[in-house]
C-alpha cells in the first residue's frame, strides 16, 4: 500500500505538469468550438466538460484513489476500523480547509495561479517519491537511478514552461463574440497595464491603439472608455439628478469608477462604495484621469465585501443607491436583480431615496421583462431609461414621485465645466436627456405582464441567462420594446421658467425623437472615423500635408481625440518637425497619461533626435505605473546604447526579450551590442531576430542589416 500510495501521490503532481501548459490553450480551443462545431449552449456546455474531463481526469482519479489506500496503510485490526477511517477522514477534511486556505488567500494572490499549481505539483511529487524511498517494494537501483532521473525530467520540463499569456487567458474566447478579442491578444496588439489574479476574479486593464481603456474580469469586459462610458456616467448622473438634494450615496460596484466619479460631482456629504474584488479596485486607478480621481474623494468610504450582504446589513441608509454589477449571466450575479434585493434597496433608502439599477439586454427577451416588471413592482415610481439602443437600459425607481427639475439640468449642461462629462456623450440640452426616457411605470407594467416575477427562490437569471451568451434576441427584444416606447414629459418639473416658455419646452420635448442624442453622438462618432480614414489614406499616398490637415480637422471636432494626436505627431516627425510632432506626442499624454503608445512614441522621437536622456525620463516615467512592457525596456535599451552604457543596454534588452520571447527587434540589438565582444552570442541573436522576421516582416532595412552582419561574422 506504501507503494501504491506514493505512485498515486507522484502521478498528480507529473500528471498536473504535463497538463499545466494546456490551460493556457484552453481559449484556442474555444474557438475551435466556435467555429468547427455547433453554437448550441448543450453543444458548448459538452464541449467544455470534455475540455475539463481530458485535463483533469487523471489527477482527480488519482486524488480519489488515495483514500481507500491511506485506510488500509492506518487500519490495523479491524475492530478499530471505524476509529481509523474517521482519523483519515478529519486529516483529510482539515488538510482540505488548510490547503484552500492558503491556497485562495495567499498563494494565488501572491504569486498567481500557475505557480500555485506548480507549487502544489512539487509537494505532491516530493511526497510521492519520499513514499517511494522508503517502500520496500522498489529495487535499490530504481530509487537510486530511476527516480531521481523522473524528478530531473520533470524539474527540466518545469523549467522550460512559459508562462500563461496574460492576453490570452484575459481574451474572454468563452463568450463567442469576443473571438476577435483572441485575434488581438495573439497578436498583441494591445497594452496590458494591469493584470491580478485572485480568489474570486482574474482582473486585467488593457490600452487599445485607439486610445481605449477597458477593464475586465474574468475575460469579460466590464467597463471601458468607449461606448460603456454613456452608462457608467448616466448611471451616476441620473439618479442624482432626479433626487431633489441628494446627501448620502451608495454604489455597488467599481468598475471604471466613473459612475463613481458622476456621483461625486453632485455636493453629497458621504458616498459609500461597495466592490467585492480589491484587484478591481486596483484595475480601476487607470481610469482616474477621466472619472474625476474618484477614489481619492474625502467623502468616499471604500468598502471591500459584497454588495448584497452589505445593503441588507449595512447600519445607515442613504439617499441614492446605484446598482452597476457585471453580466446576469455570471454566477451569483442574477441575486442583484431579484424582488428580495429590490426590496432591501427600498429599505435601505432615506425616505425620497432614489434607486437605480443597470440591465443589459444579453438575456432573452422573457428575462428582461421578468426584470423590468419586478422592479417596477417594487416602487412607487419608476421610470425605464434608454443608455445605448439594444444593449443597455436604467431603471430607476422611488417611493416618492420621480421628477427631472428642468431649471438644474438646463444649468448643468448649460456649464462647459461642469456639463463636460454629458457632453461627451452627446447630452448637450435637457432635449437630448430627455430623448433616453421611454417608459414609466404604467408602461414598464404593460410591457412585462406576461413575464414572472424574479425571486431568490426561482432564480430565473442564474439559470437562463447564460444561454444567451451563444444566443443574441436582443433585436427581437428591441422590436418588442418598441410599441411601449414614449417619452413622458410630464418627468420634467418647472420652478421658475413662465407658462410660454414652459409650454415651448413641453412642445420640444413631444418632437423629440427616441435616444436622438445617441444617434447624433453615432454619426459625430462616423464623421471622425471618416476623417481619421482619410487622414491615413493622404498620408500614405505621400500627402503628409493633407493628413496633418485632416487631423487638424478631427481635432477642431474632438480636441481630446488622443489617436488623432498620436498620428499626427506621427505624421510631423515623418516630416522631420521634430518640435511640432514633441508639441502632438506631449499633448497626447495630456489628454491620457496613461497612453504608452504616446510614451512609446515620444521615447522614439527623443532617441531619433540624439536625445537619450529625455528618453530615459519618458521611459522611466511610463515604468513607474508599468512594468511589464517588452517595449519599454527595449527603448530603454537603445537609450543605455546611445549613452555607451553598454551593460545597461543589454540588462535592458534581456529583459524585452524576457517578457515577449516572440518580440524581435530586441534580438537585432542584442546581435548588434554582442558583436564585437561576444560573437557567437551575436550571431545566435541575429539568426533568431531573422527567424521572428520572417514570420510577421515589418522592418526590411534591419532584416538587410542583420544579414550583411551575419555575413560577416
């Protein structure tokens, strides 16, 4: 049994080895699925169950097959059978709280999930073969030589095993729209700024090209700077704006912490925030530039815990509670739409308390409904808002009668400063806000009659809304929608307009069309990507001049468009204006500090100009908040070559190569620093800066380059 037992233990931790590098591929094969197999949810649902079984059959297996054999190892008289099996039992079960213990709250948080596992995979391998040691059964040939050669078999192999690629395992591929997202990861196309695995999520914040930052958990994306902005800020503003002085705030859920950063433009004296993941709460702080800097609000009391647990515990109550939580459709997160929740925010709220919640429509048509009935069964007045046509819908509602003050809302948007944030999605008059609103509470009702009431107890999201991942209704809900559809401007409150200009206002509000101001904000949107299309076009049939012309242009429009910035500053050093393209690489920074592609950029401008030590500062700067970045470390490796600073240069250089193994510029420079002190070195790198080449040419000068130096050598 001896025996046994250690070949059980050594065959979890050599089998979880060999498995070990195939989660990482796990996404590609999702998209295999996708696209070779059927988009069923039973079909994928079977498809992830063999994908788990193939992983995990053999060290589960094994797992299992220890008890039965530490039983018989302890049970020595049969009379004390039962004594024994309890003993293993309570080891077992302690050994179990223990290792998940430290396994949730310190391993995974401390040095992540796969060196977790590698971690586990040595103690059950040291175990196994110290059991193997000491059992009489194995030959002393076989413990001297065979199982040392194992161990150093595995240990190699350990060894050499990459690490997961973050934009991989981020890339969300379980969700069968996010398959482009793959593509990109693959490619690397974007910048990771932030990556945290913990107990509950795997948070990454990413930087698009196009100047886009969005967070996401667990690979889906849950808050950006993007279309998600129109909810995360009328989220915030709405509520507070239909609460006629609001106090105190509660929101559930970080996020970008611009729904957050809304709130907190209003003279509340406290806000609460309620995130169940602190690694959100760290994702987050790139969003600070364009949420205000709303975590370091001195009214804010950060609060980590559930944001369930803590309305229906929590001892003060407050005048707006705002609900922003992730997807229905992730387990768990169905309870914050159900009648019991929406009683709690009833009783949590001051009396004339506003709350609101957000819904998406990636659920089936049913779903939506049963939602929007339940919670306008709740209140006393409710009103269902339109954020984006399709996607994402408000409901707000209060036990006191809802209405939008005309005169507040005027004088708002009417302030460039304080108006700037519905600005920039298209909300310029009280028209265009109004324009979102279509339904009240009699219409939600009408709408959702046939629908059932969602409650813990039936828990109709955790069950249905996952099937809606793979199957979109949500134009079957849009068309359903549709005929309840009417903005009421009875909402609006007057105070000190006259009867005619009240009337005017009335009148104005009747001729608004459905969510005008989204689709003005679409094709404002359309005209600028027309522009930035054509800005490329000139510039690479050689009219540099039109384009720096063109992205005058956008800029006129957008003066924050941080890739039209980037491009022209791009375009002006192409020009060898060197000053002018500084002036767009610096402003491109203003307006997102957190824009590597513009630190990037500028480090580059500053080594083409013979300036190395404004590059070192860029570069240095850009680490501080991002230490991750293979390009970083690669310009800070030329910036040590231009200073002579040759072992700094290839510290810098090893460590590009180190974080991106598949980067190949920073062989071509390594070849070059090596080349006259360490020419076999030189020559390797060279050769694997060829072979990378080839696979994704880009740079042909170098590739010359690199050959007539090989040649040489």
């Amino acid at each position: 049994p001896l025996a046994v037992f250690g070949i059980l233990q050594a065959a979890i931790g050599v089998s979880a080895l060999m498995a070990l590098p195939l989660f990482g591929d796990v996404p590609f094969v999702n998209r295999w699925v996708y696209q070779n197999w059927s988009m069923e949810f039973a079909s994928i649902q079977w498809s992830v169950f063999l994908v788990i079984f193939s992983l995990l059959f053999i060290p589960t297996f094994c797992m299992g097959g220890q008890f039965p054999i530490v039983i018989r190892l302890v049970a020595r008289k049969l009379d004390t059978l039962g004594h024994s099996i309890g003993k293993v039992y309570a080891s077992n079960t302690v050994g179990t709280i223990v290792g998940s213990f430290l396994a949730g709250f310190v391993l995974i948080p401390w040095i992540g999930i796969q060196n977790t596992i590698l971690v586990a995979v040595v103690l059950n391998m040291l175990i196994g073969f110290a059991l193997l040691v000491m059992s009489p059964g194995f030959s002393l040939n076989v413990k001297m030589y065979v199982l040392p050669a194992i161990l150093v078999v595995c240990f190699l192999w350990g060894r050499s095993m990459e690490p997961w690629d973050k934009s991989v395992i981020s890339s969300g591929s379980y969700m069968p729209y996010r398959i482009g997202d793959l593509s990109e990861a693959e490619a690397k196309t974007n910048k990771i700024l932030f990556y945290r695995e913990g107990t509950h999520t795997t948070v990454t914040t990413e930087l698009s090209v196009s100047g886009n930052i969005f967070l996401r958990v667990n690979g889906k994306t849950d808050a950006s700077l993007a279309m998600d902005m129109r909810t995360q800020l009328l989220s915030g503003y709405l509520p507070m704006l239909l609460h006629p002085d609001p106090e105190s705030a509660l929101v559930i859920g970080q996020g970008s912490g611009i729904t957050l950063g809304a709130v907190e433009q209003f003279p509340v004296k406290s806000v609460d925030l309620v995130e169940i993941s602190s690694a959100v709460i760290e994702g987050s702080r790139f969003f600070d530039p364009f949420n205000h800097h709303a975590l370091d609000d001195k009214r804010l009391k950060l609060i980590v815990a559930d944001g369930r647990n803590h309305v229906a515990l929590a001892d003060r109550k407050y005048d707006v509670i705002v609900s922003e939580p992730s997807n229905p459709w992730i387990s768990g997160v169905g309870a914050l739409f159900t009648i019991n929740f929406f009683e709690l925010m009833k009783k949590r709220l001051n009396p004339g308390g506003v709350a609101c919640i957000w819904v998406h429509t990636n659920m089936s048509p049913m779903s939506f409904k049963s939602v929007a009935r339940t919670f306008a069964g709740t209140f006393e007045s409710v009103t269902l808002w339109e954020s984006i046509v399709g996607d994402d819908y408000l409901l707000i509602g209060s036990d006191s009668e809802l209405k939008l003050p005309y005169e507040k809302v005027d004088e708002l948007l009417s302030n460039e400063v304080r108006g700037k944030d519905l600005h920039g999605i298209g909300v310029h008059k009280v028209r265009d806000l109004m324009s979102l609103l279509i339904m009240n509470k009699e219409r939600i009702l009408e709408f959702g009659e046939e629908a059932p009431i969602h409650t813990d107890d039936n828990s109709l999201l955790e069950f249905n809304a996952p099937r809606y991942i793979y199957k979109d209704e949500r134009d079957v809900l849009v068309r359903q929608l549709t005929p309840f559809v009417k903005i009421d401007s009875s909402l609006l409150e007057f105070s000190q307009l006259d009867e005619t200009s009240r009337l005017s206002v009335l009148k104005d509000i009747e001729a608004t069309e459905r969510s005008e101001s989204q689709v003005s904000e679409i094709k404002r949107r359309n005209r600028v990507d027309g522009l930035l299309d054509q800005a490329k076009s000139a510039y690479e049939m050689g009219n540099a001049a039109r384009a720096v012309e063109i992205y005058g242009q956008i800029l006129k429009r957008d003066p924050e468009h941080v890739l039209a910035w980037l491009n022209m500053g791009n375009v002006l050093k192409g020009l060898e204006r060197f000053s002018a393209a500084e002036i767009a690489y610096k402003r491109t920074l203003e307006v997102n500090p957190f824009y590597l592609f513009g630190n990037i950029a500028l480090a580059q401008l500053y080594l083409t100009n013979k300036e190395p030590e404004k590059a070192l500062e860029v570069l240095k700067s850009a680490r501080e908040w991002h230490t991750g970045d293979s390009e970083i470390s690669l310009y800070m490796g030329l910036a040590f070559s231009f200073q002579k600073n040759v072992e700094l240069a290839v510290m810098e250089l090893q460590n590009a190569i180190r974080l991106n193994p598949e980067f190949d510029l920073p062989y071509y420079y390594l070849g070059v620093q090596y080349l006259s002190s360490r020419p076999s070195l030189s020559k390797k790198h060279l050769k694997k800066f060829l072979a990378l080449s080839a696979k994704k040419p880009g740079n042909p000068n170098l590739i010359t380059k690199a050959q007539q130096l090989l040649g040489k050598l």
